[in-house]
C-alpha cells in the first residue's frame, strides 16, 4: 500500500459569531488563556472531521454505535462482529483497525481498551433487548479485554492548539425556554450561556509521511482529512453555541518527497489589518478586518525549491490584503455543483 508521498502542512482559519468554540469542562465557558486569548483545542478540531465523516457515512473508531456512546472495547467488539469475526489480537488488530477507520490512520489513538464482559457487549440493538431473568441467570461471562499490539498508535496527522487572532469579546447570551400546559405558559427557566461576539480561529497542523507509513495514511486520506474539516467547521453548526461557524481558509503545503522539512507553526505568519476602524473586540465579521499573508507568502517564496504545490480553498466573503499567488491550486471544494 501506498502511503503519504511527502509531507504536508496546514494552516486553517475558521470564524464564528456569536457562539461558543470550545466549553471549558467547568463553566463550558470560551476556553482562554492566562493573557487573556482564547484558543481552540485539537481535539475539538479534530471531531469537526470525525463527525463529517460518520456523516457522510463512513466508518470512525473513536465514536459511537448506532448514536450510543460506548468505549474503545465495545466499538471494537461491534465492528469485530460486523466483519464477522470473534476476536482479534496483537498486530492482527491493528490491522484491522487501521484498515477499517481513517480516523486511527490520521489521528491515531491510544487504543486504552478496558475489560468488558462479552456478553454485555453492545454489539447490536437486539442485545439491547431485555431479557428473562432465567436466561440472564444461565449467562457466565467471561472478560475480553484485546491485547493490541503495538499499545499506542501516533497519528500522521497532528494539530496544534488553535488560537483566535485577535482580541474577542466573551458576552453572556440569555434567554428563556418554556416546557409546560396551557395553564403553565407562563412559567418558564432562565437560559444563560458564554458566547464571543466574533472570533477568527487559525489551527495549524503537519502530516509526516515517516508516521503515516505506520498508521498507512494515504494521499486520498489526507486530501479526505482537508474536505472534511472546509466541509466539518460547517456541518457542525446544528447546535445553537456551534451554528455561526465559517471555514475561511485552507491552505496545504506539499512538500516534495524526501524534503526533511516544515515550518512548524503557520498561523505565526498571518495577521489582521483593522478595515472599518472598530477596535478588535467590537468586530463582528470579515468585513472588519484585512488577513495580511505577505510574511506566509515571503516564507514560502524563501523554501519554494522544497515546495511541489500549495494547496487552498478561500471563502468569498474572506478579504485578503494581497491576492493570493497565481501558482496556488484551487481545491475547489466550493465551486458549483
């Protein structure tokens, strides 16, 4: 099998209004950071591609069953079934593994499996049944806990924390939700939830071709991986703190095979000019700003002997200071059906 022929680079530039990013796990307030900045967790990021793929239907290891949550032991003893088979173990699950779900072969995981009783699997909705307590009686579970050789799979693909670009404003959006008779239309509860007025977002990611020939990241899985987080930013705007997100701009550096090269952090090399006068904290979309990438372009013009192509998809509404070099190529997710 063919794996990453190269490695690539990503800078990617999300907004959102008027909405939560990312909850922190105590308050689910805008995560930030001790200056003050909010940022964006790689995680988050990468559920954006999870979900988009699970939609589109296709397979995903770190998931759920038939929209149930379950652990790694028990989507591993679905899918086993699914395939037909009782068991697998060492290297030979792995395989499985890897062959089955491009999310282990981009991101990996550390396949942490816990003991679970086989027979309380939940392998499909008719187990879910009830049963008769005699039958429940007769039952000796036995525990099946995998042994996957190796423990931990290290993804191909690695993103670092995201951060927004400028300084944001958190706000407190409150509202009211009535659930009640007719007699009870007047009663109801107080909603309060942490939002940013306006945030753009900037992740930047590697995908090492050393890596990927361990997890068998391919170029038709990477090109899937870049689809799927334009396409996932959008997709995942079905919740009310998640529904004013945009993607911006993607741009992926392909490096030329055998270059022993990368950047590092791309979203250093972007910044934003003021364009209606409104200080940072009171702009509320693209039209406030200018995205300067003369110091992206100027690092790139630097290394173009290590560069087969740059990559990019950019949405309209999205100003750039300077238009982009001719020589890109558009991924044209967007272009008309």
């Amino acid at each position: 099998m063919t794996t990453l022929t190269s490695r690539r680079e990503i800078l990617f530039l999300y907004d959102i209004r008027m909405g939560n990013p990312n909850g922190d796990p105590d308050e689910n307030r805008p995560r930030s950071l001790p200056d003050g900045r909010f940022y964006v967790t790689d995680v988050r990021l990468k559920r954006f591609a999870r979900d988009y793929w699970a939609a589109q239907g296709q397979g995903i290891l770190v998931g759920n069953i038939e929209g149930r949550t379950t652990n790694l032991t028990g989507r591993v003893a679905h899918h086993l079934e699914k395939i037909g088979k009782a068991k697998a173990d060492g290297e030979e699950l792995v395989n499985i593994l890897l062959d089955s779900f491009i999310d282990a072969r981009c991101f990996g995981s550390s396949l942490a499996f816990k003991g679970q009783k086989e027979d309380e699997a939940p392998e499909s909705q008719d187990e879910l049944q009830l049963e008769p307590k005699e039958a429940k009686a007769k039952k000796k579970p036995t525990e099946w806990k995998p042994k996957p050789i190796p423990k931990t799979l290290t993804g191909a693909v690695q993103f670092n924390m995201g951060e927004v670009l400028h300084e944001a404003e958190e706000i407190q959006i409150q509202g009211t939700s009535v659930f009640g008779s007719d007699e009870e239309k007047g009663q109801g509860t107080f909603t309060n939830y942490a939002a940013l007025r306006y945030a753009l977002i900037a992740f930047h990611g590697v995908a090492n071709e050393h890596s990927a020939k361990k997890s068998r990241l391919s170029d038709a899985d990477y090109n899937a991986l870049l689809l799927a987080l334009w396409n996932g930013v959008r997709s995942a705007g079905n919740t009310r703190t998640k529904i004013g997100q945009v993607p911006r701009l993607l741009v992926s550096v392909d490096y030329r095979p055998g270059e022993e090269f990368q950047f590092g952090n791309l979203m250093d090399y972007v910044k934003l000019q003021p364009a209606a006068g409104k200080p940072e904290r009171a702009w509320a979309s693209p039209d406030d700003y200018r995205v300067d990438l003369s110091r992206l372009l100027e690092r790139l013009a630097g290394q173009h002997a290590r560069i087969a192509q740059v990559r990019y998809e950019v949405s309209p509404d999205l100003i750039c200071a300077a238009a982009l070099p001719n020589d890109w190529l558009a991924l044209g997710f967007d272009q008309p059906a």
